[in-house]
C-alpha cells in the first residue's frame, strides 16, 4: 500500500474521530457552499472535493482543512430523507461515491450547466447530468429550500450507480497516478487493527461481498458473539442474584438494562470504528443497535423509577397498602412514562419515522378509550379525591352508608378493600365511596366508646356500684387509662335503676371482646358483692265483677 493511500486512510480515520480543532483552516469556517443553481452547486461539489484529495494526500496533512472540505461537499446533498442517526455515515460515503463516479464519466462544461439567471428564465426546477440519472434539484420546503442539491432518489441510488461503473477506467485528464479512495476507505480499518496485519491476510480475505471485504464479515461476527456472550453472561449472573425475592432497592436490577445498552455502544464503535462496516450494512446495524439501544435504555429507566419509588416509600415508612404509597407509585410511574415517552419520541424523530402522526393517532384513540372506560377514570378521581380528603387510612375501623364494617386494608387509586370481622374481604370502588356517608371509628383518635347499659334492684347503694364498675373498667387491660371509665345514672325505672358504664376500647376492633369481657366480670362481682340484677316484673290483680 503506497504513501498516498496510508494518507487517505489516515486522514478519513481521524476526521471520524476529530472532535475539536487542530490547526489552523485556510478558509471561512461558516461559510455555505454555493448551490444557488445547478452549476453552482456541480461546481463546488467537484471543487471541494479536489481540495479535499489534494489535502489528504499532500505531503503535510492538514486534518482540519480536510473535515471543513468534506464538510462542504456533504452540504451539496439533500439528506432529508435519511434518517439522522445515518446521516453521518451516509453523508461521507455519498461524497466518495459520487466523487468516484464523476471520476469516471464525461462531464458537461460548466457553460452547459443552468446557472441562476437560466434558471430563472426557464423557470427551472431540477437538473439531470446528461446520460445519467444524477439529478440536481430545488429544495422545496425546510431549512434548505430554494438552494439546488442532488435529490434525496440521487442519494439512494448512488452505491447501485457506483457498482456500475467501478469497472471502468478513470477519465484522462485524471493522470496516470490518479487513485481514487472510496474503496481504500470501506475496506480500510481502525487504529485497533493494525495495517500490517491487513497485509498479512490471504488475497480472498479482501475481496468484496455487499460492499464489505471477507475479513470485515468475520470480524462484525467476532464482535457480535463476543458482544453477545457477554451480555449472555450477566443476564445468567443477574437472575442467579435474583432468583429468591428480596425486599429493598436492589440497584442490582439495573445491571442487566445497562449491560444491553453498554453491548449496542460496544458494538457499534468497534463495527464503525474499527472493522469500518460500511453502506447497506452499516444501515441495518444502525438501526437495529439503535433499536436495542433504545428498548434497554427504556427498561432502564422504568426499573430505576421502581426502585426510586421503593426507596421513596421504605425511607417514609409508609405502609405498602397505604394510599400514600399508591400516589407515590403513581406519581413516579407517570414521571418514569414520560420519560420512556420522551426517549421513543425523540428516538422515532432519530430514525426518521412520523412520530407525531402516530402519538396523534394515539390521542385520538385515547379519547375513544377515555369514554368507555368513564366508569374507571370515576374511580381513579375518586382515589384521588380520598387521598386529598383523607376521610380514612389503611387500618382505619370504618361503617359504610350501606352497613359495611371492617378495617380498611387497602385503599388504592380504583378501589378500596375492607375486611369485615367475619373476616370477609369486601372491594368497593371508591367513586361509591366518596358519594357515600362513611363513619370512620378510628378517628380523630383511635380509642373507640363503649357502653354498657345495667339495670339494679331498688335500694341498692349507688356509691358502692359506682366504685365497682369503674374498678372493673380499669382493670380490664383493652380499656384505656384515658379517657378513664365512668358511671352515668340514666333514670329510673319501672323495674331498676339504669346506669350505663363508659369507657374506651384501645381500638375499634377490640369493642366486642371488651364488652365481652367486661359484661362476664360484672355478673360475677354482682353475685359477689350481693347486688341484684332484677328482671322486669307485673303485679296482675283480678277484680270479679258481679253480675
């Protein structure tokens, strides 16, 4: 390989790699090539490309005058139908494509070529070199319009156009050592692979196939396997670490999600870079790593939301069947779609598909969806309207308008489970809940009343019976010490006198057992201090009436 193709080789390398400048550039840096008309936009394509040849094979290279020059040539084609994430790529092969077909056939003079005031008298909109289907045309629309550009079909036709005419000798006036370098450029390598190496390969490793050589074939495949094997690997670690379930953040889980998305970056620097996968196949392996690229970083991002919104509700000690963990769970899925939203969208402009024709589409659907599922959207603003309320909470004793009572189990954003005393679960949607009565028995405190009506015989010494029950209240461990138990004397009446004893289950759900308790106590300390219960009684007095 002779001083002039290592210079080609080295120069297109290193203006793929180039990021910043170096050096110093004889020209306008923002300086737009001329495409006001056919000719001027023929004319500057072959003029910057000249220059862009002279300066990468002169005998000191001027790198950053070269990029400047190819990015000058790239600017005399109409790429709004590539996708941009091949934008790059297409854009550079398209130059050394077209440059290496016009090498090759008869040119017309510029004289020949409309110029801007031909095309004004003629009304001229586009142009076809003569015996060709290369086409210069007036951009319509977009930020290029009105400026003359090889058409978008030029484009897509260029490789089928160079594979034609490959075969054929460079024109005269080229000179003897005129070497074009598209072909040192798709089969040249990266830095990793070493020219020596490519020397020391059999003649049919560097053959040509679908505009790759043999050897880039075999080395797309190594890197694939490799790449794939590895991403095989910590998909095995990741579900060994996870096969039994634990509780916690597990930042572990985003491993698997970062290792797809570390596999397409690998992949595609080591392909493009280095193995310089060029043309249709570049296209494809574009896109499909874009693809994975995306579906991993998506997955990524939900299973971070998850484990943020683990982490949010644990470090709040919030119960997990608690309304606020449910808003919680909500707010951070809403936030994670949309995030997820944003990537695809912005990932689907990426790849030049109508995104915004499709999410229109989506809108439209979604009212339709909106509208037969009205009764759910009722339930979901009725958990809304619970959690700014707050009405009741998970483990709250509640009574419902309908009779329903239990302990609230869960409340979520459709519907709210409560378990009865019976131990039956029962699911209520919380749009009939908020357009019912509810009685919450555990607030505003969580002590719940409990009475007790007794009835004594007449003469029985109402100081000795007061002390007795509220001793009996305050032993009685499911009674709480505050408020602290009390006797009412109700009334007399046509039997006993009625007093009713007051005192405080410590929750709701021990009102039954307390009573339980209590009434049991009662009856035996009755029997023991001789205090009588007595039960309703009716002298009946029979008169005879004489007839």
């Amino acid at each position: 390989m002779n001083s002039y193709i290592r210079n080609i080789l080295s120069v297109f390398i290193l203006l793929l790699l180039l990021s910043s400048p170096a050096g110093a550039s004889t020209i306008f840096p923002l300086e737009p090539p001329d495409t006001s008309s056919p000719r001027a936009t023929l004319s500057s394509f072959i003029y910057y490309t000249d220059e862009l040849y002279a300066a990468a094979t002169a005998a000191k290279e001027d790198l950053v005058l070269a990029k400047e020059y190819l990015q000058r040539a790239e600017h005399c084609f109409d790429l709004s139908e590539v996708p941009p994430t091949l934008q790059r790529s297409v854009s550079i092969e398209s130059v050394l494509r077209l440059r290496e077909i016009l090498d090759r056939i008869e040119l017309p003079l510029l004289e020949d070529v409309p110029d801007k005031y031909e095309i004004k008298e003629q009304n001229l909109q586009k142009w076809r070199i003569p015996h060709t289907e290369i086409t210069i045309a007036r951009v319509a629309e977009g930020p290029r319009m009105g400026s003359y550009l090889f058409t978008p079909d030029t484009v897509e036709r260029l490789e089928g156009f160079y594979l034609e005419v490959k075969a054929m000798p460079y024109r005269g006036d080229k000179g003897e050592n005129y070497t074009g370098f598209y072909e040192q450029y798709i089969y040249s390598s990266g830095w990793m692979i070493p020219d020596g190496f490519l020397k020391k390969l059999p003649d049919w490793m560097l053959h040509g196939y679908y505009g790759q050589a043999v050897w880039q074939w075999l080395g797309l495949f190594i890197v694939l396997m490799f790449c794939a094997a590895v991403l095989w690997m910590v998909w095995l670690w990741h579900r060994r670490r996870n096969r039994s379930p634990r509780k916690g953040l597990h930042p572990g889980r985003l491993v698997l999600p970062l290792g797809g998305m570390l596999f397409c970056v690998m992949v595609k620097y080591l392909a493009v870079g280095q193995i310089k996968i060029t043309g249709n196949v570049l296209a494809y392996l574009t896109v499909f790593l874009g693809v994975c690229f995306s579906v991993s970083a998506g997955l990524a991002i939900i299973v971070a939301g998850d484990i943020i919104m683990r982490g949010i509700i644990a470090s709040s000690k919030i119960k997990e069947e608690a309304l606020d963990a449910d808003v919680i769970k909500l707010i951070c899925r809403l936030v994670t779609f949309s995030l997820v939203f944003a990537l695809f969208y912005q990932v689907g402009g990426y790849f030049g598909i109508p995104v915004t024709a499709i999410f229109a589409s989506a809108g439209i659907a979604g009212v339709a969806v909106a509208l037969a599922a009205r009764e759910t959207l009722a339930n979901f603003f009725g958990g809304v309207s619970i959690f700014l309320d707050r009405p009741f909470r998970a483990g709250d004793y509640i009574v419902l308008s309908t009779g329903e009572r239990g302990e609230v189990k869960a409340v979520g954003m459709r519907s709210t489970r409560l378990q009865t005393r019976d131990d039956v679960m029962i699911t209520i949607p919380n749009s009939v809940i908020t357009n019912g009565k509810v009685v919450n028995q555990s607030m505003p405190t969580p002590s719940f009343r409990v009475r007790i009506k007794i009835g004594v015989a007449y003469g029985t010494d109402i100081d000795k019976l007061e002390k007795i029950l509220v001793e009996i209240a305050a032993a009685n461990p499911m009674a709480v010490d505050f408020p602290e138990p009390r006797v009412r004397f109700r009334a007399f009446g046509d039997s006993a006198l009625e007093f009713e004893l007051l005192c405080w289950a410590i929750r709701p759900h021990d009102r039954g057992r307390l009573i339980h308790e209590l009434n049991k106590t009662i009856y035996r300390r009755f029997n023991e201090e001789g205090i009588v219960m007595p039960f309703p009684q009716r002298d009946v007095y029979i008169h005879k009436v004489e007839g």
